[in-house]
C-alpha cells in the first residue's frame, strides 16, 4: 500500500448529507435537482428522529411516505419526488440496494390536459408585457415563438443564435440532448439588439477581469478560458454579478426565472387572462397553436425535444375539445315564441302545494 492509499484512508469519511451532494453533482445533475433530493433526505431523517438511513429500512420508508400522503396530502408528483430522492441516497450513496426497493410502489400520477391559452390570449398577454415590463417582452416572445422551456432560454450562449439559417440551437436540454428550433422572422432586429446589450455587459467583465460566466464541466478542464469568450456569454445575462452557489466564484449568471415569472403573471392578470397559466403555459400554446396551423406532429415532436411522440400527442386532445362535433343542444330551435302558461292552472298548482 503507497503512501497515498494510506492516507487516504486516515481521513474523516464525510457525512451523510455531503456524501449525497458530492454524488449528485458527481452525476452533473441540475442544481435543482440537488435541492430538492436534499430537502428529501434531510426531511426523511428528521421525521424518524435523527436516525441514520442504514438503520432503516422498508418500513420507515413507507410511513414516511404514507405520512407524506396521509397528513401532508402531497401530490403523486411530490410523492414520487420524495421517493426517488430516497432511492437515489440507498442507491448511489450507501450502495444498497436491497429487495425492498424494488417493492415501493410509485402513486399513479393523474394525467391532465395542459392549460393553453388563445392566440389572442397570447396577445394580449404580449402586449401587456411590453407595456409593464419591456425588458422582459422579448424573452416571452421568444419562448413563445420557439417552444422553449425556461431554462433553455435562459442558458442560450450568443454562439447557438444563428441568424443565416434562423435557427436557435438549444444545447444540455431536458434528457441532456441538444435539439434545433426556429429563430422567429418578427424577432430577428430584437435579438441583434439583445446581443449589442449582452456584448457591452461582456464587455464590461472583460475589462474589470471578472471571471467568465459558467460553462459545462469538461469544457472547463479543456478550455478554462472558454467562459471568457463572446460566443460562450449568455444571450440574456443578469444585470449583476452573483455568487455561484456551487464553485462560490462571483461571476456573471444568466437572468434570474423568478424575476420573469413574476413579470408574466402581472402581465396576465393585465391581459385579463384568468386561466392558471404560467411560464410553462407558453410552450403548450406554441405546440397547439403550431398543431391548429397544420403543423405536422413529428416536427412539432422535434421542435419540443420529446423522446416519444405520445407525449407530443398530448396536445392533439387539447385541440378535440370541440373539434368539429355539433353539441346536440345547438339543434334545437328556440325562436318559436312560447305559449304563455294558462294562470288558472298555475293558480290551481300553487293552491295544492300550500
């Protein structure tokens, strides 16, 4: 044994909660994703007072997970949450992986229809966008004229807008895969001019030796100066500078969700719309609206980086909702005036239910 193996093994073993953070992060997972399996596991400890998992087993998981379904009354997608946040500490940071995990059952989530919103709905909201708050107009606009998530918007790095071909490739999407989708025709001055402002942030950094923004794992190890470029500079960057949670280097970070989730649910409620539309609503209205324009639904697949076409043709039910079939009510006919009823025979009635 080397000096080094030796070593190694004197030092403190990390704690439990650290073990798990140093794996997910081992795996790249999203800092969301971290948060969430965290707060799992810590909740899941503190609800059987303080116990390691290892002197768990089968039966506290299920009555922490029948508490959270029980008393709690959490969704099946929170449920589900939990239990992979469980499945994941077992697994990937004890090692263990006993029968009994295998034995879980997972709650049956409910399958829903998406909430979309009217092409003049969208207007609306848009138009109200620009007037409340027109530094968030565009990226409305663009999440709505491409079918981006969120976050894909904001991660866009200037180097994935290509305005030769109108395209916008979409990079370390949901499932870790990359996919192309259009750059709308009505944006394309908009997001020159986004650029030119993002250039002068880029800049700004470049001259004050602010360290370059975030850029993927390996790409850093190969290129550490990549972060530093004009074409790895986000296309939509926060104003300010902020502190990494995870490397804690203070640097420049794309715009923040929430600001913008804030921004659209005033402009809503200012559109007058009083559906419980959110961020996410916009993607669902640019498929079907995509759909209801003739759009064939393998592009639409495409365009929306589904794996599996199913999950596209979610939104051919949203367009059946009325699609053509005559309500039976719409047959009748109520012009013909009423025959006025006989008073004598009212007065006949009420007498007897006196």
């Amino acid at each position: 044994m080397n000096s080094l193996s030796a070593s190694a093994q004197n030092l403190p073993k990390p704690r439990l909660l650290t073990q798990l953070r140093d794996c997910i992060r081992t795996k790249h997972y999203a800092l969301s994703t971290e948060k969430v399996y965290m707060h799992w596991v810590r909740t899941f400890i503190r609800f059987h007072g303080i116990r390691h998992p290892l002197e768990m087993g089968a039966r506290e998981v299920e009555a922490f997970l029948t508490y959270l379904a029980v008393e709690r009354k959490v969704a099946a997608s929170t449920h589900n949450q939990a239990l992979s946040a469980l499945l994941f500490l077992y697994r990937e940071v004890l090692r263990v992986d006993l029968p009994w995990l295998n034995e879980i059952g997972r709650p049956q989530t409910a399958r829903r229809l998406p909430e979309v919103l009217t092409v003049d709905e969208v207007r609306r909201t848009l138009t109200a966008l620009i007037e409340q708050a027109p530094e968030h107009a565009l990226f409305a606009q663009l999440l709505y004229g491409t079918g981006m998530r969120i976050l894909e918007g904001l991660r866009l790095r200037t180097k994935d807008v290509d305005f030769e071909r109108g395209a916008i490739i979409v990079r370390e999407a949901k499932g870790n895969k990359d996919r192309v989708v259009m750059l709308p025709t009505s944006l394309r001055d908009a997001m020159k001019q986004q650029l030119r402002l993002s250039h002068a942030l880029w800049e700004t950094d470049r001259a004050a030796n602010v360290p370059g923004v975030e850029t993927p794992n390996a790409l850093t190890v190969k290129y550490p100066h990549a972060g530093e470029s004009w074409g790895w500079h986000w296309v939509f960057p926060q104003a300010t500078l902020s502190v990494n949670p995870r490397s804690e280097i203070k640097r420049r970070h794309h715009a923040y969700p929430q600001t913008f989730r804030r921004a659209l649910t005033a402009a809503l409620r200012a559109g007058g719309v009083t559906k419980p539309a959110t961020v996410h609503t916009l993607r669902h209205s640019f498929a079907t609206h995509l759909l209801q324009g003739g759009a064939d639904i393998r592009t639409v697949q495409e365009l929306l980086g589904h794996s599996d076409v199913k999950t596209t043709m979610i939104y051919t039910h949203v367009l059946k909702i009325g699609g053509g079939v005559k309500s039976p009510l719409d047959g009748l006919d109520f012009t013909t005036p009423r025959a006025k009823p006989d008073r004598e025979a009212l007065a006949a009635i009420n007498a007897m239910t006196v």
